[in-house]
C-alpha cells in the first residue's frame, strides 16, 4: 500500500510547487480549503498535489489538487474525471453522484482499478470554480474502501473556495 502512497505524490503536476514569478498565472492554485478525514488519518507531504492524508492501518490515501488559469482546462466534468483515473480505473464506473461542493456542481465517479499489479478501489471528483479545476482522489484496498469513504467526504464536505 505504500506504492499508493507514492502514486499520489506523482499524479500532480510536479513543477507547480517551484516558486512562482511575480503575476504566475498558478499563483492561485492551492488558495482553497477542505475538511479533514479525522481519526487515523495522517497528513502527509503532498509531492505534487497541494494535500494528502494516509491512512496507515487501511493503507487508504485521500490526494486533492487544483490546476488554474493556463492549466485550467473548460471541458465537461465527465472528461475531466475520466482523465484524472486514467491508467488506474479499469471498466465503467461502479458508481456516480453528482455533488455541490463550495457552491459548484461536482462530480464523483468510484471505479475498480489496479496499480502496479495491485487491485484498487479509488474515487475520483472533479470540481471547475473560477478558471480553476479541482480534484480528489481517494485510493484503498477493495476491502477498505466503504470503511474510509467516510473520511473522503469529510475532506470534500470542507471545500471552500
């Protein structure tokens, strides 16, 4: 489970987090809120998304990132999310909600997936705000995964931008 771990520090754009020239159109990214997972879950250094939380006993890790002005892309969620699982979802959605986060419709898909030969359950959601794109993943065990959803909406339910 620690190579979910490390998936999460290189899902995010790398370069984003070198410092940023005055007027950087990135400047904006990162500049949000979200809950908390709560009990058991660690905060962890984010590679190159802006937050990420571990969860050692499940193995389960929650990732969220924005992407803003040159990086922002204006394409329908339904894209947006199916570029976010590429590689790691395998098959058609499980299942689909649509949510309102921070006063925006979002959209959240779980999928079966695999990585690095590991069978996986993620949940992905996709938020567009203000010439920015947010994303969340959250990445456990099959076995795990309804045990520590409950944490994932805790990070989601706290977005505010």
């Amino acid at each position: 489970m620690m190579r979910l771990l490390l998936l999460v520090a290189l899902v995010g754009c790398g370069s984003k987090h070198q410092p940023l020239a005055k007027g950087d159109p990135t400047a904006q990214e990162g500049r949000y809120r979200t809950g908390t997972p709560g009990k058991g879950w660690s905060k962890v250094a984010p590679g190159g998304a802006d937050r990420a939380w571990f969860n050692r006993e499940s193995g389960a890790t929650i990732y969220f990132d924005s992407n803003c002005k040159a990086r922002f892309e204006d394409k329908p969620l339904d894209d947006l999310i199916t570029h976010l699982t590429f590689g790691m979802a395998n098959g058609d959605p499980l299942r689909e909600e649509t949510l309102n986060l921070g006063g925006r419709t979002a959209l959240m898909r779980v999928y079966n997936g695999e990585i690095d030969g590991v069978a996986v359950q993620l949940s992905a959601v996709v938020i567009k705000k203000n010439s920015c794109i947010y994303d969340a993943l959250y990445i456990t065990s099959p076995t795990a995964f309804d045990g520590e959803m409950t944490g994932f909406r805790r990070v989601l339910r706290g977005f505010k931008n």
